[in-house]
C-alpha cells in the first residue's frame, strides 16, 4: 500500500546537534493549531474607518496593543516623528513586549495591510522575559506589565503578576502582593494609579469556565495603597482619574460594560451601561470622552467584531463588521486623541505571510539541556534514533523524515504514537473516535512503514471497547496500554507482534480511568495518569507502577486531591519525566484569550520521584502532548508551507442567547475550529 508524501522544509536532520552529548535532550509538545496563529496589530481612523493599516510585521504572533501618550515613549524610538504603540510579541522562542512606531504620512496613506518602512520595533524587556498575553503600558519611563516569572509557590495558584520595569535603568519591581495573582493592568491618565483584575486570595476553582476576580487600584510607583473597589468584574479602564469600566457577565446573562465611580471612604457607585441582547467585553476608553471601544458577539454574528458605544445615547457604532466580516477582533485599544482604534486579528493573507507554516515553532528552554519545540500537531513521539517524529493531525497519522519530507501514513482518526524501540519503522497508534466511553470501538494497530514508502498495518486488539494510549516495552516484545473492557478504563499488557490475541495481562483494576501510559526506557516503570483519587472528577495525578503490577506510588498531583497531571514521558535515561498540568493555573484573563479548548496547561519536568518540579512553558491556552527525544535539536524554527487558514471558534457560551436561569461566572470554555 503506497502513501501519499506531501515535501516540506521540514528537515528534521539539520535540527540535530552533531556534537550533542548523551545529557542534551529534546521535548516537542503540542497547541491544537496555536502554530497556526497569524495575530497582527491593525488600526483604523474612527471618522474614516475603511481600509484598516497593519502596524506590526505580518510574521510574528502580535497581539494585545496600546497607544502610550507621546511623551512617554518618544524617547525610546529611534525617529521621535513615529506614532507609538505597544504590543506582546512571540518571537525568537520567546514573548516580548515591544515599542512600534506608525509615520503620521503612513497612517494618513492607511494603505491596506502595509507596514511603514519608516517604523522601528524595539524590544523592551531582556531576552527570554517571560512576558505573557496581557495589556502592557507605560507612564514616564515606567513599563507596567504581567509576568508569569515567579512562582506562586502554591500549586494551582496562577503566577501571573503585575510589574514594573523602569526602561533606561532596567530595575524591576513587582507591583502585586504574593499570594495574589493580578491580570490586565490599566493604568489611570495621570499614571499615578494601576487598576488591575485580581483572583485575590483564591479566584480559580481549576475547571475549564472558572475565573473569579475583582478589580483592585494602587500606586503604579510601588504597588502600595491596594485596594478593592469593584467586588466581581475583570479587564478594566479607566474612564477618568476617578471612574473605571469594567466588564462581567449581568444578572440577566449578556456580558456587559460597566462603570465603577470610585469613592475614597464608601462603595464605588456601579452602573450598567451596554444593554442586554448582545455580549461585550474587553472595553477600551480614551479619559475625557464618553465613547468606549467594546468587542461585541451579537447573535446574528458568529464572530467578534469591535464597536464605538456612546455611553450617553446608548448607540453603538458598528466598525470592523464593515471592514473584515467574517474574522475575528480582539481587545480594542484607542490613541490618546481618540482618532485612532486599534486592534488584533488574523492576518487574512493564508497565514504565516512569507515565513510559512511553523511545522515546529522553537520555544525557549529554562534547561540548558532540552531544546523545546511545539510541533504542528498532537500526539507526537520520536523514532528511537530521533531522526523523525510520528504524529497525528486530526485526521491522519503523519511521519516527518530526516530528508526533510512529511509524509501522511494513515488518513483516518488516530491518536497517541508511539514507536517500536526494535523493529524498524514500526509506529503503534490508536485508531478511532477521542474522547470516547469505555466501550466505544477504539482500536489499537501498528504501521510497518518501509523505506521506499509503502506500509501495512496490523490490528492488535479485538475490538469492541475503547483501546488507546500504546507504548511498547525497551525490548520491543510488549504493549502497555488502556482499555475499557472491563466498564472501566485500566490498563493492560500484550504481545507488541501479535497482539491480545497472543497473550494479555491485566496490569490496574478500579472503578476510575487509568490511562496515558509510558513505559520507562531502562523497563521499570510504567507512567500513567489516573483519577482514582476521586473518579470521574475529571482530576488527574500522576502515577508509577513497575510492569509487573507492584510498586504503585503517585508521582506528581497538580493540587491536593484536585487539578490534572497529564500525558507523562520519560526523558531517554528514565532519570525524569515530562507532563503537561494546571498547576501553574490560568495566566490571563481567558475572555481576552478565546483561542483554546481550555485556557491553562503547560509542560512540566520532573525528577521521576517528583522533586525538582520545572515549568517549561508558559501560556494562556492549553499545551500538552509532550515527548521526549535522545538527541539535542539547535533551537531554530522549521518552516514548512504556508498555512490555508487562520479561523478561531469564539467562547461557546457567546454562541447562545443567555436567559435568567444563567449563573454569571467570570471564565469562558473556547476553542479553535
């Protein structure tokens, strides 16, 4: 059976180290679709809003703009004449907030998707700053930002926190208390207050649609003179030196904007001001002016679109709906005069613009031992010399070849690729529906992929109840994986070459799920994730077993009893292993961030006892899947094609008129489509 072979840049050989030594490693993970992002920053003039100008690089993932008043960032840009604006960046492996410049004559031009050639991007903070997707600003020479750099030493508990760095000495305080967790910094017209969305002492309970925070103000010079002023409400600004807007979900269910008049010694005064039959959030102001920029979904749209609301007359003024239709715009940003909006959205020109299609995107490594790289897919695993990568798409099983071809072996539904350590060129995998009951038809098989392209397959269970999650033994003679045969989801042992039919073992038995499992190369244990702590929770730890069912120990649990420690590996000298899990909690507000099935989840490392827990990335969106490779990959992008597409399926709940029996909560569950 011959297969269909698709030729890319992905040239998996260049990316290996010929010098690495046995200790350099590498993890590839994955970001349902996040490599096929194509964020840039737009803008347009309110009076004159068609056609819109891109003010960032049509490259990068760009998102998350402010315009500074002049006079506080003219004297970082190289041309004191250019416009400026802030924005967060993911480049270089690594995020960034930057400081861009638009001539006056550009955004006069407002020629359609150009970028000036007079603008300068300078990067604010050091390399590697972990700087995450949240509204940066500047007053004098003070950037205020959220960062994820410190942790909060509670598992669970997110790290985001506001910051401020001074841009000609470098020093850097932190503004928000510890213990707290503070997202989307605002700071007031005279720069003398920052409002903040803050959790507080507690804010997220760990589910998909739980944020809960309130708004807090202090000192923008040292973070002092905390307090609350509005109980339940997120992203604000400010309308003046003395009342902020906010938004959260109304008592009838319409997320709305509101304004809080602040008081020194009683309750601020809170008003509704967007009326119900439409959604808005993410409000931008300009002090002095009683418009705001919202980003509205109105149940006629399946997308989110940015208008003007006149607070007094209650008229919204609809702009991006007449430019961009059928894309998505996120969290508006106005100019200090109030002539300009901005914006992000996807770029709309097929995708990565003249870089392509990141087939594996490099992402900075805290170890300087692994190279980190998220890969175009889910599922991945490497073959035992590290030369490829097998991985699943959905639908279709893929193969990524050292002559740089990526070949799809398999055109169906699969998931969770594992390779044979012994027989060469055989991959295991599951072959049927996600996410399944325990008795839904899943089935495991392996591929024989040849050298000159042609495969086979062979089924190796029965069938008849959800089989998944593979990994064969070091000598290539076993197959641990899950099954639901029993009413429950355990895990089993087989022959790796003939399958259940020649010999099986029972390895877990329980009334919970045991599943994702991995077998250790030196063969002593076997990695898994369960939620036999309290099944169907929906929480997950970590657990060992030796594969003769003794020894079983929990290994690493993302919060006492709670939280999920999924999708272990171990590192090629079993020495640690790699996960993805909340315990890192949620690390912006996830309404400003709709591009994921569950906004938190990083990868993790640990040692295989569970000490020296390391988090290695750091977003506001889900990654997972992560595998771990014997050989050291040089951190530099792989490009591929360019992508089709760059479409995002809003918050679900947006998608559906709310009513009274609504109970308003402050989180979303997204996704990408």
């Amino acid at each position: 059976m011959a297969y269909q072979s698709t030729a890319t840049a992905f040239a998996v050989l260049s990316l290996i180290a010929a010098a690495a030594t046995a200790a350099e490693t590498s993890i590839i993970f994955s970001t349902f679709r996040r490599s096929r992002y194509a964020f840039d920053i737009f803008s347009v003039r309110i009076n004159d809003p068609v056609p819109e100008l891109r003010l960032t690089d049509g490259r990068s993932v760009n998102y998350n703009g402010h315009f500074p008043s002049p006079s506080a960032a003219l004297s970082l840009l190289p041309a004191p004449h250019l416009l400026p604006f802030l924005y967060v960046s993911e480049r270089n492996g690594s995020f960034n907030i930057f400081l861009g410049g638009a001539s006056e004559e550009s955004l006069r031009m407002r020629s359609a998707l150009q970028v000036d050639h007079e603008s300068a991007h300078v990067p604010l903070l050091p390399t590697m700053q972990v700087s995450m997707k949240d509204r940066p600003s500047i007053a004098g020479n003070q950037l205020v930002y959220v960062s994820t750099r410190e942790d909060s030493g509670e598992p669970r508990k997110s790290w985001a926190a506001v910051y401020s760095t001074d841009l000609k000495t470098g020093e850097t305080v932190r503004l928000t208390p510890t213990g707290i967790a503070d997202f989307s910094p605002a700071l007031s017209p005279s720069g003398e207050w920052t409002a903040v969305a803050s959790s507080g002492e507690g804010g997220w309970a760990g589910e998909v649609d739980d944020l809960r925070t309130g708004i807090y103000v202090f000192k923008s010079m040292d973070g002092s003179g905390r307090r609350l002023v509005v109980e339940h409400g997120g992203w604000p600004v400010w309308a003046d030196e003395s009342s902020i807007y906010f938004h959260r979900p109304s008592e009838d269910g319409w997320w709305s904007v509101f304004r809080a008049s602040l008081r020194v010694d009683s309750p601020a005064v809170i008003e509704r001001l967007t009326p119900p039959g439409l959604h808005a959030f993410t409000p931008a102001a300009v002090s002095g002016s009683h418009f705001i920029a919202v980003a509205t979904r109105r149940p006629a749209s399946e997308f989110r679109h940015i208008e003007l609301f006149d607070t007094r007359s209650k008229v919204f003024v609809e702009i991006t709906v007449k430019i961009s239709p059928y894309t998505h715009h996120y969290n508006p940003f106005l100019s200090p005069d109030g002539n300009l909006l901005g914006y992000h959205r996807c770029r709309g020109d097929g995708g990565k613009s003249n870089n392509g299609l990141l087939l594996l995107e490099n992402r900075h490594s805290p170890v300087s031992d692994i190279s980190l790289f998220r890969v175009d897919g889910r599922f991945p695993s490497f073959s035992p010399d590290g030369n490829q990568i097998a991985y699943v798409d959905f639908p279709g099983l893929y193969i990524a070849n050292r002559e740089g071809a990526r070949s799809q072996i398999f055109p169906g539904t699969a998931f969770s690729t594992a390779w044979d350590p012994k027989r060469k060129g055989v991959i295991y995998t599951s072959i049927g529906p996600l996410f399944a009951e325990e008795l839904t038809k899943v089935d495991i098989v392996s591929f024989q992929v040849q050298d000159n392209g042609s495969w086979s397959i062979k089924k190796l269970t029965k069938g008849g109840e959800n089989n998944a999650f593979p990994s064969p033994s070091p000598d290539g003679k076993r197959v641990v994986f899950r099954s639901g045969r029993s009413g429950h989801k355990n895990l089993y042992i087989m022959d790796a070459v003939e399958g259940e039919g020649a010999s099986l073992v029972r390895l877990t038995e329980g009334n919970w799920t045991d599943t994702m499992c991995n077998w250790s190369p030196d063969g002593e244990w076997i990695a898994f994730a369960s939620d036999r702590d309290e099944p169907g929770s929906g929480s997950f730890a970590i657990y060992f077993v030796h594969p003769d069912g003794t020894g079983l120990k929990k290994v690493f649990e993302s919060g006492p009893h709670a939280g999920r420690a999924n999708h272990p590996w171990f590192s090629p000298d079993s020495k640690r292993i790699v996960f993805t899990s909340d315990h890192a909690a949620v690390s912006a507000e996830p309404i400003g961030n709709p591009h994921h099935y569950q906004p938190y989840g990083d990868i993790f490392v640990a040692d295989v006892d569970g000490s020296h827990v390391t988090r290695m990335t750091h977003s506001s969106y889900e990654d997972g899947t992560p595998t771990w490779g014997p050989n050291f990959m040089t951190p530099n992008d792989v490009v591929g094609p360019p992508i089709s597409s760059c479409v995002f399926e809003d918050c679900h709940f947006l998608a559906q008129s709310p009513n009274q029996s609504v109970t308003p909560t402050m989180g979303i569950r997204c996704g990408i489509r």
